[in-house]
C-alpha cells in the first residue's frame, strides 16, 4: 500500500489517468477498522455493493466471525478495486447495537418483543382470515431494490400466483420506474442498451440530471481518471445545482426545475436541423421519425431558453457536442425520472441516441440509470409492476408461459389489469381497499411524498402493517408485526446492477440474535400459508439462495434478461458477468442492440407502450400496426408546464435529492460514524442571488414550506440556479423523547413533509424534484455553519467561514494503484 487518502474529505481519491480505448487501469482501496491489519485478517469475503446502483464488487473482511473492513475487487469489470465513501464505511451499521433481533408485535398499543412463530402465526392468520372475506385485493405488498434477486423471485411467486393478488410492487416505483418506462416505450422492452465501459471509449458523455460524483462515485472516478488521461472526454451537464459534474463540464445547462421536454426537443430540432442524422441507422432500425421531426420543428434554442431559461447559445453549444460526438454515452437520473414529464424526457434521451445512430458500439450508448443496488432486480423478478421475467401481462401467450413455468392455471396470475403501483397501493390502503400491507426493506414514512399523509394512513387501526427490516425504523413504529431480518454479508444472494452486471455477495458473518434472511421469511410464509400448484405439489419448491437462484433461471429462459448460462460457481472467484448469459452468449452480452433491437417485436415485447400524456395504456392492435417488425420506436412529446409553479405565496421552486456521504433515510449511514459526521443534519440550499435578495445567511435556521407541510434546515448558500430551493431527502421526523413515533411539538425536518402526491402519467413515478415552496427565516446563524457538507453540489459559494468537510484519522483509506493481484484480463 502506498498512499493513504482521508476519504470523507476526498470523496473520490486519486487519480491514476486513463487513455481512451484502453481498459481502466486498477486501483484497490482498503479500509480496515481501527487496529486492524492486513494480515490479521482472517476470511475475504466475496460481496457488492448495495448501498447504489453501481455494484462495486468488494471483499469483507473477517476476524473472529466480525467484519472488520472492506477491500474492493480489482478483478471486477465495474470497479476494478475502487470504492466510494459509502462502500468503504458502511458496513459498519450491521453491527450496530440497536439492531432488531427478535420479532415485535403490537400487544395493547405498543411493539413488544415475541419469538418467530408467534409473529409468523399473526401475520399469516391475518392473510388467512383477510383472503377468506375480502379477498386477495385487500393484501399488499410494499418491498424494495435493496433485498437480493433470489428473495424478490419468491416473493413475486408467492404474492402473485400464491396469494393472487395484483397489489405487489417495489420502492422502484420512486425509483426507477422511468428508467423501466423509458426503455419499454422506446425498445419494447426493459433492459440497459449501455455499458459502464461505454465511459473508457465515449468522446462525449452527457448526464440529465445525474449527479453521478456523489451518486455512483466510483463510475465518476473513471470518467476522472479519462479527464486526466489522453484524448479526455468533453462533458454535458444539465442540473440546476452547481454538481461536480457542472464544474467539470465543456458545457453546463442549468434549467427551470421541470422543463427537460423542452431542452431535449430544443437539443433534437437543432440536430435534426444541421442533418447530424444517421439516416441509414434510423431507416433500418426505428419508426417513428417524422413524427418526431415535425413535433420538434419549432423548437427553436430561442423558444426553449424562454421555457428553460438558459441562454439559446448555450443550448446550441450543447447540440454541437452531441451532434458531433463520434461517440456518445448519456446517463439519465432522477434530476428526469422524478421530474416533470418524467417518461416523456427519458425517452427523448433514447430518441437523441436512435436519431444519431448511437447504441451498441463501444463508447456509444445511453444508460437509462437505476439508484438501487438491486431495483433491476426488482423489476426482473416481476417484484414491482411487471411480470417476471419482462412478460407483458397484457399479451397471454405471455401470461400462460409464465403459468407454465409455476405450473398454474393462468387465471391464477392476476392480469386483468396492470399490476398496481406503489401510490395506488396506499390509496386503496387509505381508502380501506387493501387491509394489509408488508412492507420489506424500505422505510415510506421517509421515502414517500406528503409524509403527513403516509403517515395518517400507516397509523389507520383497520390497517394491518407488517415491517420487515433491520431497525425500528420510522415506518417500523407504525407497524403491527416488525420482523427482523438479516442483511447484506449476512446472507448469500445475487443483484444485478444498473449495467446488468451480476454479482454474487456471499454471506460472511452470523446475522445478529434471532435475525433471518429475507428469503427465509418469505419462504417460511408460502410454507404456512401452503401454497400449492395446480398439481397439489408446493409452489414454492426451493429452498435455500442456489435453489432459488436455480429456479429463477427457469423463469428467465429466453426472456431479455436470460440467466441460465449463470451458475454461482460462475460468478464466485472473478467479475460479475452481464446477462443475458445463455448458449448463444456464454460470457455474458456487453452492450445490447448492436444490430437493432431485439425485443419491440409485438410477439416478444414486455409492453405496448403508453400515451406519454394520459399515461394510456395502448393495445395489441395499435402497438402492432404501429410497429409491426418490431423496430426501436422514437417518440415525440410535446412540452407542458409543470403542475405546480411558483406563485406569490409560494415563490420558490422546490427540489431534493442525495449527498454522497448518506444513503436514503439513513439506516444505514446514520450508523456509520465517518458518514454521519460529514453529514449529520438536514439543511436548505439557496442561491447566492435569493440570499443577497432575501436577507439570508449560511448558517441561518431556515422554514422551507409548501401547501402539504414545511420544514426546517439551516441555510447553505450555493452557486444553485437562483429561484431554486434545494433540501436532501436523507433526515426522518423528529422523534418523541420516549422514541416512539413522530414528536407532535417538533418542526418538520423531513424533505417529503413538503412534496406533493403526483406522479408521472406513464411510469406512475412520484414528482419528488417539483414543488412551489416558500422560504423564511427563523432564527439567525450567529456564525454557525450549516451542517451541509462542502465537498459535492453542497459546496458553499462563498468558503470563507466555513469548515471543510473532513473525516481525519477515522476516515483514511488504502489505495494501491499497483495491486499485486487480480488486474489482468487473464486473471479474471
Ligand atoms: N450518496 C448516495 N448515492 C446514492 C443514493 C443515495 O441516497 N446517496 N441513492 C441511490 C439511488 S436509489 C438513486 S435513485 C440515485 C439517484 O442519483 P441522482 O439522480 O444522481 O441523485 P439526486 O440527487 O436525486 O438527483 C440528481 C440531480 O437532479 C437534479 N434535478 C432536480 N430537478 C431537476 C430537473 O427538473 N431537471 C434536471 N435536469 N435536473 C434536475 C438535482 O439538482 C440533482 O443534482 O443515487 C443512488 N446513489
Ligand atoms: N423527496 C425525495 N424523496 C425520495 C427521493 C428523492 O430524491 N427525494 N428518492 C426516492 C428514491 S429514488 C428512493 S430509491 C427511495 C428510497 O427510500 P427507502 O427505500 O424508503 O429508503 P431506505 O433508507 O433505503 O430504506 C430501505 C430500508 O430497508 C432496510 N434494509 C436494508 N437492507 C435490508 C435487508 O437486507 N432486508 C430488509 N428487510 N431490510 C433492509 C433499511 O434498514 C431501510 O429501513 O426514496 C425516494 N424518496
Ligand atoms: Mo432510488
């Protein structure tokens, strides 16, 4: 080991330059818990990441059955050795002593600790006795894009063909549901047409609001590690934050919080304009575009930096770096997902890439991004609102393979409408339809919009709320059943990250006291609850992660996203493998659509795509003689005005989202003592133009309100597009002195006190980034600096008086640019 990097005050570490069209060189970074040596390690233990969606393959370090640190795998095609912040630190909440290891139930108004049986006997004589008078439309279930493939496939089954009911979906809705959207609408059919190394072989990358250096920070080490090496890559950037994306940027658009249609037709007219069309590439592979070029005809730069309020210079600065990349790779997150038009601007990103002719080949391709650690899984697994395996639940050819491979009759798969999502999910909860809900490793009274509304309806007595997760987490307090599970290093599964890449993350330390692995409760249930075939045989015949791994394969064959070339031996030892992996590709596929896509046909696709304004659901027929060879589809939308703008009351425009140093609703890195510090309390982002304006100072306790609640931060004054307020997402309500639930005489703290319940027509994604807000002082400063971190988006615009975020001693990492072993192809 040759250096050592304080890796909270430099998030990314250094640099080790990277020419372009060559493999990343390797760097492995290490962090081993105070005290500890390299060589008093006892185990290395093969695992990913699952604190984002990039995978960052690591091993865990083990003594005395404890994980004592993490080291990353410099043979994995994704990291190759590094780690981000949240990788190397993490790991530390699981043995966090306030941990749940018995399960809770609820005995005259609050949660007392019980055995497994008893827990395990209330919940299932609740589904027992709800199936028997209501039905299985009065169940529900909530999970997540944090549990393992193995655990989403058998709760697909067991809630799908077992309970019957349609109410199944997946913290993916906030999520990725766009990415999932985005793709169907404009191949057929989910499934990521990029690459990470896309970002060795690009000379454009341009990012829709994506934060990516605090989000997927090890993929933003690689495209510094290009930045400084020969033939750099030239950056687009478009977010209204000053993100370390921004400053690195050729060219940085800032605009209006809602209007990314309107850009992204502005950025196709002027391509389309100056003939930067691959005619031959859209001919063979697409339909669709003269409808597009009609709709975007009149969107001159000048009319969309009247909407955006960019200047048309710059919009037509951007249109040149696009139209003249000879390879371009785009990433689209939530700064589009859950902002307004949500589907209708992600599919104009894919459009951009269709009308350039710009997939399948190194360097060229768009990354329609996911932020979980396994939402693809999700999605897969047919855990959210689609059928496993990408089975269009509206073709029955579809439905009846699916009943095939259960051995059902299709009629017990529910399809008679699409598969509720997460927001109807709590309507009905809310209005009494569904009376019970299990919720698996997400936290909604955080995660959800209009939070004093999520929680009125967690709180209802004639709701029956199951929580399975590691802590009395703010949902938890709502609940009727906690279960405690086991987690990450824990257990043995698989996950597959947002480039499709799978990996295997073994099971390296005992869960604590009486806590269990996912997989183990649900399969516990279909076992109580008795599941069975339409043979009489159990629904549910495996019975352990290689069983379920196993049975999952079945379930894949010859869909898109086809594992049966996959085997744990496999993925035990070197990189995480790109599915699909089958006869036809046995190493696994590192780029789709290289030759047209694959899976638009009307046979074969996943869906028949959607009105983008009304969120319509079309037809067979439609979809058919619309597209009947199955080509990409490019489709246009027009621009439309956000829902909710800024008006006297409220004259600010609201947005929220991540720091680099927390995870969601901090579960996690709330635990982790180097994370927390860096980032320990919710604060307010304003521009430097609305503080001078206002009256406002760093430091000074903030209001943030809207019509659905408010809140309160200190203030950070940035370089943020003025008439922005930004607030993370990361910080729950305040808790009573007794801990347990919200404190009535506390001001809000949480971002979602204050957004609004809406969601995107077609992917039905809330509009987290979109609210008309006010701002006022509460309280002075008196030269207390924000608890905002420095390093990110979040940097302060004047620095002067403000402490930089730093981790000391606790915080220094191990980064060998040299590693001895695993950096050779060969090795892999
Ligand atoms: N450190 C950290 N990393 C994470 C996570 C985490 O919690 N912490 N979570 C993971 C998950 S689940 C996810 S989904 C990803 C999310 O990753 P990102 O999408 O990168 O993160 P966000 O901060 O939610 O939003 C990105 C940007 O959108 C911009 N934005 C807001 N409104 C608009 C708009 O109207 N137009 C445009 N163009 N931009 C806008 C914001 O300014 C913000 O910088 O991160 C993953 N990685
Ligand atoms: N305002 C605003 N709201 C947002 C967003 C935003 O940008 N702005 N982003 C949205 C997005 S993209 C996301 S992904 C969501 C995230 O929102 P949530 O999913 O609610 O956030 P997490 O804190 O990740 O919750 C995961 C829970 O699972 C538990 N857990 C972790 N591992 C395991 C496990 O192995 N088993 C079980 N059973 N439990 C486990 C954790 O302790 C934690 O309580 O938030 C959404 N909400
Ligand atoms: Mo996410």
């Amino acid at each position: 080991m040759d250096s050592s990097v304080d890796r909270i005050a430099d998030p990314w570490g250094g640099r080790v330059p990277h020419r372009r069209h060559e493999p990343w060189p390797a760097r492995v970074d290490t962090h081993l818990a105070e005290g500890v040596e390299p060589d008093m390690v006892q185990r290395w233990v093969q695992a990913a990441s699952i604190l984002h969606s990039d995978g960052d393959a690591m091993d865990i370090a083990v003594v005395d059955g404890r994980m004592v640190g993490v080291r990353g795998r410099a043979v994995d095609r994704v990291n190759r050795g590094r780690l981000g912040p949240k990788d190397l630190f993490g790991w530390q909440a699981n043995a966090s002593p306030d941990r749940l290891t018995r399960p809770l139930v609820r005995e005259g108004g609050r949660l007392v600790e019980t055995d497994w049986d008893t827990a395990m006997d209330r919940v299932v004589s609740r589904s027992r006795a709800l199936l028997g008078e209501r039905g299985p439309g009065s169940l529900g279930f909530y999970t997540s894009g944090q549990l393992f493939l193995e655990e989403y496939y058998t709760l697909a089954v067991l809630a799908r063909a077992g309970i019957g009911t349609n109410h199944l979906d997946g913290n993916t809705r906030l999520c990725t549901s766009t990415a999932a959207e985005a793709l169907k609408e404009s191949f057929g059919c989910d499934g990521q047409p990029g690459s990470y190394d896309d970002i060795d072989h690009a000379d454009v990358i341009a990012l829709f609001g994506h934060n990516i250096a605090e989000t997927q920070p090890v993929q933003w080490m690689r495209v510094l590690d290009r930045l400084e090496g020969t033939d750099p890559p030239r950056l687009l950037c478009v977010d209204p934050r000053p993100t370390p994306v921004a400053r690195r940027a050729a060219v940085h658009l800032a605009p209006r919080i809602g209007t990314n249609v309107a850009l992204l037709n502005a950025l196709l007219h002027e391509i389309i304009r100056t003939d930067r069309v691959d005619h031959s590439y859209v001919r063979a592979h697409t339909v669709g575009f003269d409808e597009l070029a009609a709709r975007v005809a009149d969107c001159t730069p000048e009319w969309a930096a009247g909407v955006c309020d960019v200047p048309a210079a710059r919009i037509t600065e951007a249109a040149e770096l696009l139209g003249t990349a000879d390879r371009l790779l785009s990433t689209v997150l939530q700064g589009v997902y859950q902002s307004h038009q949500a589907t209708a601007a992600a599919v104009q990103v894919n459009n951009l890439h269709l009308i350039r002719g710009m997939l399948g080949r190194p360097g060229a391709g768009v990354l329609q991004m996911n932020g979980q650690p396994t939402a693809q899984n999700t999605r897969e697994c047919g855990a959210d609102g689609d059928l496993p395996g990408f089975r269009n639940w509206q073709n029955d050819a579809h439905v009846e393979d699916l009943a095939r491979v259960w051995n059902v009759e299709p009629s017990a798969i529910p399809h008679y409408a699409p598969p509720t999502h997460a927001l109807q999910m709590f309507r009905y909860a809310e209005q009494g339809s569904i009376r019970m809900l299990w919720i698996s490793g997400t936290n909604p009274a955080v995660s959800l919009p209009e939070l004093s509304r999520i929680r009125a309806i967690l709180a209802q007595e004639r709701l029956f709320v199951v929580v399975q997760d590691l802590f009395l987490t703010e949902t938890a307090r709502y609940a009727d059943v906690v279960l405690p599970a086991a987690t990450w290093g824990e257990k043995t599964g698989t996950f597959t990250n947002a480039d499709r890449t799978v990996h295997l993350s073994e099971k390296a330390v005992e869960p604590p006291g009486g806590a269990r692995p996912d997989l183990d409760v649900f399969l516990d249930y279909a076992r109580r609850m008795d599941f069975r075939d339409k043979d009489g045989g159990p629904l549910v015949t495996w019975h352990d992660p290689e069983s379920a791994f196993e049975a999952w394969k079945r379930c894949s064959a010859g869909r898109p996203c086809d594992y049966t070339g996959l085997t744990y031996a496999m993925l035990r030892g070197g990189s995480g493998v790109q599915w699909p992996v089958n006869e036809r590709a046995p190493g696994g596929t590192e780029r789709l659509y290289a030759d047209g896509v694959d899976w638009a046909h009307p046979d074969v696709c996943e869906d028949y795509g959607k009105d983008l304004v009304t969120g319509a659901a079309d037809g067979a027929a439609e979809y058919r003689a619309l597209n009947p060879d199955g080509k990409a589809v490019i489709k246009a939308a027009a621009y439309l005005p956000p829902h909710e703008g800024p008006s006297e009351e409220y004259p600010f425009q609201l947005t929220t989202g991540r720091t680099v140093y927390q995870f969601h609703t901090r579960t996690k890195t709330g635990r982790a003592p180097q994370l927390n510090a860096a980032a320990p309390d919710v604060w307010v982002e304003a521009s430097a133009e609305d503080a001078a304006r206002t009256g406002l100072r760093e430091g000074d306790l903030v209001e943030v309100r809207t019509p659905r609640g408010a809140l309160r931060g200190r203030l950070r004054v940035t370089g943020l597009r003025p008439g922005v307020l930004f607030v993370p997402f990361h910080y729950g309500y305040w808790d009573t002195p007794a801990g347990d639930g919200p404190d009535p005489a506390a001001p809000g703290r949480a971002a979602n006190e204050a957004t609004i319940t809406d969601w995107d027509p077609a992917s039905k994604q809330p509009m987290f980034k979109t609210a008309a807000a006010s701002l006022t002082l509460v309280e002075r400063g008196d030269e207390t600096p924000s608890p905002a971190p420095t390093t990110g988006a979040s940097a302060p615009a004047d620095p002067h008086g403000v402490p930089a975020t730093a981790g000391g001693a606790a915080a220094r990492v191990a980064q060998d640019p040299h590693p001895a072993w695993g950096t050779k192809e060969d090795d892999r």
